[in-house]
C-alpha cells in the first residue's frame, strides 16, 4: 500500500484532513444513488463520476473498499418534501405502469449510461424498496429514543426535541431558528407538532399504491429513512465516507445525520463529502429553462441545445477538468475545447506508442508521477492531474518531432503515467473517446502496415506504389505527414 497522504474535504468540519479509515486496509463508502423515475442527466453524472474516481483512487492505494451506492425507488415524494405524490408511482401513474417497471426501465438506463461514463459499479445497490423491514426496526428504534412521534398512523421526527439534546443542521450551517421562521406551513401538516418535523413513516392515502403493512398504518418509509438505515445494514453503526451532491445536505443528509445520532447515539459517518452542482450556458439545469438535457442526448447531439454529439468520455473528461467542489458549467463551447484537449492527450498516448527510444536520454524529465499522486491526494485534485498529463504530452511530442531524445526507461514510465492517471484513474477509455482507440488496433495495424509498404515503395525509388498508397488514403479522409522520425497518420 502506497504510504496514505490522501487529505478529503469534509463537510462536516470544514476542513481537509488526512484520510485515516476506521479499519485498517479497509473503507466503508456510501453515496446517494438515483432516484428511478427518468432517464438519468448531467446532475447524476457529477456526483457518480466524482466518487468513481475515489473508489479508483482508493483501491489503487490498497485499501479493500465497500462501495454502496443506493437506489431510491419508494419514499421519495415531489418537491423533496413530506406532501405530493410519490416520484415513482406519479411516472407509473402517468405511463400506465407497474411502479417497478418504472424502476427497471430507469435502472436499466442509468445503468446503460453509467458503464458508458465509465463508472464502476458500486460493491452493493441496495434499493429502498427491499428495506422495508429494516426501516421499520429503525424507526422503532428512533421512537424507543424519544425522538419521534405517530400522528394519524404516521411517523415523524421530533426535530425540536432532538435539537434540545444535538444540534440539528451542523452539517449544512443551519440553525433552527432560522429554519423556522423560513419554513411556511404546508398542507397536511397539522398531523406534526413542528413544520420543521420530518417523516419517518407516512400512512398511505387510499390512491397511493406503494405501501407495506407496519406497526403504524399501511404505508411507506419517509425519503430520509433508507440511507440511515442501509449504511448502517452495509457498512456499519459507523464508517468512513458519506457522499453525494451538496443539494443533498440539507434536507436529506441533515436528517440522516438526525436519524443516525437518534436510533444509534452517535454520528454515523466520518467523512461527508459533496460534489458541486453543475449549470448549463450560467442556468440551472431544469424543465422550466428548456435546458433538461439527459445523457443520452449528450451522447446522441439529439436536443435542440446542442450543435453536436459529445462522446461520453468528453462528458467524463470534461467533469473531472474542474476541481469537485467547484461549480461546472456546460456550453457547447466548453464541451467541444474539452474534446479538443482530450484528443491532444490521446493522440500524445498514440505517438508515445510509436516512439522508437533513443539509446541515450539527452534530457531528464520531471517525475510526473509523483506529481500525479500529489495532486489526486490534495482532495482529489483532478484538474491538476490533467495540467500535469499536458506537460508530460509536451515532451513526447517533443520527442516524436526529433527534438528530444527519451530512452526506454522514460518512454516505459510515460506510458505507464497516462496508463494508471489517464486510463485506470481518471478513467478514460480510449475506444470510447471518438476517434481512433483500443477497438481500432487492427485498423490502426492495417494503415501502419500501407505506410510501411509505401516507406519500402520509395526507399526503391517504385515512385508509382508510393504515390498511389499516399493520393488512395487521402481520398479515403487519411492525413498522412512525412515527419523527422518517420510517418504520422490522421483520419479526417
Ligand atoms: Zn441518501
């Protein structure tokens, strides 16, 4: 194991500090998953894409790590809030569905489109509808505390009572009684003592066709409730790391932290982590700004917003081009310079894998790969690993241009920088990344060989083979350049 410098920004203290997990070796991580009632958009792809790449980083430093990434298919209702219909069964109401067709269609292409990103499966998807049980135990246990109420066959959490003995909204900077002079009284909320009271439990009204017996009312768990109670099922009455985007820490993850410290007496987590939110051309990404552009319309161009198709690795890169906690912004503009950057730092890869080396070095480089880990250590710094991938892409074009000589012993170590930062870490798969990639070898074999049988054409002076090789591949889109150390090919 590499020795452990790896600092996180947590949340909850405000503060980077050096990541030392609970078990030794081992790491507990759990991240909000989905909610299934759409296609998945750019809001999933930043927070998957985010914790895939610590889950990358942690198990290339060694630790064995228990990755769950949940699935919210009941509870969640509209609006985040207590009241309105369930997000699910509104969509199964609306398709004409089974609430768990809805769940699989949503599922299947959240998952379609996570393996086109990339992203790693977690260790466990736990879904809320299978947790039933659990939560109704953990809700007991709340109630055993003190901490909640029943009301009209539903659950609350006693927000004011708890934060009488913890304080309630440390993770989000709130306080309570800002919280209650900012909370209007809604509708159906005359069965809490306080607005500010959450549901643990809700009965089910009678056109409400998700529900569960229990010991309360037929009805279903509160939105807050899963993630409690999974972590703790999965990973443990404590663990290391909690993440998710910040629009998730307050409510959703203020109240878990309640519901934790209630059920168990202690916090839950060591570390919360939260990814920034993303924007489109400056605006919220929202139905109301016509700017709702889900992945497969980034992948396929297909929405009036975009003048093209963006692959999913330029997505990837383009995320991972700005620091976690910083906002992103999305533009067509800013898309197409981050797949510009992405073919500079592959096509530096392709001529890094054509380098003849030199028998002597005339130059030594920095060592990038301690630059790498430095900058993946300071809180995941990744838009460092990519300023420090153009420097080393500097000198191999230098090289494949004739004016650098590199041995073997540099071009094994250039290649296995761009091999573990590039590809295992930041994960960027070359065949998925436009032109040219691993699926074109044979191709890429098949064109190498024309210009080898070309070299030979003209090194026998058969003028004829070498034009007519050179004058059938440009009609064919190939740019072919005669340089210093050889030959370089490009497909228009
Ligand atoms: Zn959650």
């Amino acid at each position: 194991m590499k020795a452990n410098d790896l600092t996180l920004y947590n949340t909850l203290t405000r503060e980077k500090q050096t990541f030392v997990p609970l078990h030794e070796g081992h790491v507990g991580m759990y991240v909000c998953g989905p909610t299934v009632y759409g296609d998945a958009h750019l809001g999933h792809a930043r927070p998957a894409i985010t914790f895939d790449t610590l889950f990358r980083y942690l198990r290339h430093l060694g630790y064995k790590v228990r990755y769950v990434r949940n699935i919210t298919d009941v509870g969640h209702l509209e609006q985040d809030a207590d009241e309105g219909e369930d997000k699910v069964a509104k969509k199964a109401r609306l398709e004409a569905l089974e609430p768990m067709e809805v769940v699989q269609r949503y599922l299947n292409s959240y998952h379609r489109d996570m393996e086109a990103l990339n992203v790693l499966p977690p260790s466990i998807e736990p879904h809320a509808s299978g947790h039933i049980i659990e939560q109704i135990e953990y809700i007991k246990r709340i109630l055993e505390a003190g901490y909640a109420y029943e009301s009209q066959g539903s659950v609350y959490f006693d927000v004011e009572k708890f934060n009488a003995d913890h304080p309630y909204g440390k993770l989000s900077g709130r306080n309570i009684e800002d919280l209650q002079n900012n909370t209007r009284q809604l509708d159906g909320q005359h069965e809490k003592r306080n607005p500010l009271d959450f549901a643990l439990w809700k009965k089910a009204a009678p056109e409400h066709i998700m529900h569960w017996p229990s010991p309360w009312s037929e009805g279903f768990p509160g939105w807050h409730l899963e993630c409690s109670t999974m972590g703790e099922k999965y990973l443990g009455d404590t663990f290391d790391i909690h993440g998710g985007g910040m629009d998730l820490m307050f409510p959703h993850h203020e109240c878990e932290i309640a519901q934790s410290v209630a059920a168990q007496g202690h916090d839950a987590v060591k570390y919360w982590i939260h990814n920034n939110m993303i924007t489109i051309d400056g605006k919220k990404m929202g139905k109301s700004y016509n700017n709702f552009i889900t992945l497969e319309q980034f992948f396929s161009g297909d929405h009036p917003f975009l003048t093209q198709a963006y692959s999913p690795m330029v997505i990837r890169f383009f995320i991972l081009q700005a620091h976690y906690r910083s906002t992103v912004d999305f533009s067509n503009e800013a898309l197409q310079a981050a797949e510009k950057a992405l073919n500079k730092l592959l096509d530096a890869y392709r001529r890094l894998e054509k380098l003849e080396p030199a028998p002597r070095s005339d130059t030594t480089l920095p060592d990038f790969e301690k630059q790498c880990y430095a900058a993946l250590d300071d809180d995941l710094n990744t838009p460092q690993v990519i300023a420090v991938l153009f420097e080393a892409s500097k000198a191999i074009n230098s090289a494949a241009a004739g004016e650098l000589k590199l041995d073997a012993a540099q071009i094994g170590s250039l290649k296995h920088l761009f091999d573990t930062f590039l590809f295992d870490l930041l994960g960027i798969r070359m065949a998925d990344a436009g032109e040219g990639g691993a699926d074109m070898a044979p191709f890429e074999g098949a064109v190498d060989l024309l210009l080898q049988i070309r070299k030979q054409a003209k090194d026998a002076k058969d003028w004829a083979t070498s034009d007519l090789i050179r004058d059938q591949l440009a009609a064919l889109g190939f740019d072919v350049k005669d340089t210093k150390t050889g030959v370089e090919w490009k497909l228009r």
